[in-house]
C-alpha cells in the first residue's frame, strides 16, 4: 500500500517534471508549431532569461506574434487618396468627391 503510493508519487513527479520543462520551453513549442521567423530569437530569450518571469512572456509574446504584423494606422502617415479631377483628399470609403461629386476611381 505504501509502497505503491510511493511508486505512484515518484511517478508523479517525474511527469510533474516533464510538465514543468514543457511549460518552460512553451514559447519555443509555440514558435516552432507555428513557424515563426524568429524561432531563433525565441529559443535565446526562453532559453536565457525564461527563468525570469518577464523574459519567459516576451519569448511567449514574440511566439504568438503574428506573421505578417498588420498596420493599424495608415492614414497619420499615408496621405489620403485624393479626388482625380479636384484632388481633394478622400475618406477611405467614401464613394464620391464631397468637392465636385465625381466618383472616385477604384482603389486598385
Ligand atoms: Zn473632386
């Protein structure tokens, strides 16, 4: 009886162990199931500064970031598309010119 609780427990900790390890090479795990560019950059940060808890979370969020980053604001540094016959600058959506009425020309 005690015996097999030992047996039961040791076998526990093993996994416990296991689990551990996984859970700090997590990002790794992620970065590689994903195939993220920066795997490399992943696997130093995780394997260096994983033990402090702030390095294990960049290497969790460079992980999951996204492939293609997307950009969020356009407009602040692109101008606006602008009317063909007035120029006049264009809300992106907006069909028509609020200048001359002339329909703008389709974004390619
Ligand atoms: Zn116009």
């Amino acid at each position: 009886m005690i015996a097999s609780a030992a047996a039961t427990s040791s076998g526990l900790g093993a996994f416990g162990f296991i689990i551990i390890i996984a859970l700090y090479f997590l990002p790794v795990i992620i970065a590689f199931s994903r195939k993220v560019t920066n795997v490399g950059s992943v696997l130093v940060i995780n394997l260096f500064l994983g033990w402090t808890v702030i390095g294990w979370v960049v290497a969790l969020a460079m992980a999951v970031k996204s492939k293609t980053p997307q950009v969020v604001v356009v407009t602040s540094s692109t101008p606006l598309p602008g009317c063909s016959k007035c120029g006049t600058a264009l809300i992106p959506g907006q069909q028509y010119c609020s200048n001359c009425g002339t329909a703008r020309s389709p974004v390619t």
